[in-house]
C-alpha cells in the first residue's frame, strides 16, 4: 500500500470516528408556528420550507430531528432553541 492510500484510509477512519449528535425538538403547546419556524430559520440556518416541515412533523409526531452534526456545533444551536422558550435537547 502506498503513503497516499495509507493516508486516505487514515483520513476517513478519523472521520468515521467523530460523533454525530442530533437536536429533538419537542411539541408543546405555548409556541405559535410562525415563532417555531423563525427560530429554527435563525438558529439551524434552516429555509423556510425546511423550517415549516419540522413544525409541523413536531406537532404531528410530538417531536423532530431538527439538526444533525457535532456536539460543539450544535450547543449553542440548542442554546439559542431554549432561550426562544421552545424545548430542545441535544442527544
């Protein structure tokens, strides 16, 4: 096996080996659609579409996958879902 293959199947074993985490986003029933929709637009960078879809699965299903990616990426995401008065959680 040559270095660059060698360092290629390095390179994608350490990308294996990072952890994806997700944001659920739970029902409740304070929050309006609209402000749902704004907050996840401002806080997963999600389009308008993609933020009126997950609203509504949450109300539907009682709850959403609404980001996936890194713990350190999505904390502050999940911060700022809390701090709009939705319920988050990061698992």
């Amino acid at each position: 096996m040559s270095t660059k293959e060698q360092s290629s199947e390095e390179v994608l074993l350490e990308k294996e080996q990072v952890k994806q985490y997700e944001i659920v986003l739970f029902n409740d029933e304070v929050n309006t659609f609209d402000h749902v929709i704004q907050t996840l637009i401002a806080a997963c960078d999600h389009t308008a579409e993609q933020a009126e879809q997950c609203a509504l699965i949450v109300h539907y299903n009682g709850k959403c996958t609404v980001k996936t990616g890194e713990y350190n990426d999505l904390k502050p995401r999940c911060s700022q879902l809390l701090q709009a008065g939705l319920s988050a959680e990061i698992v």
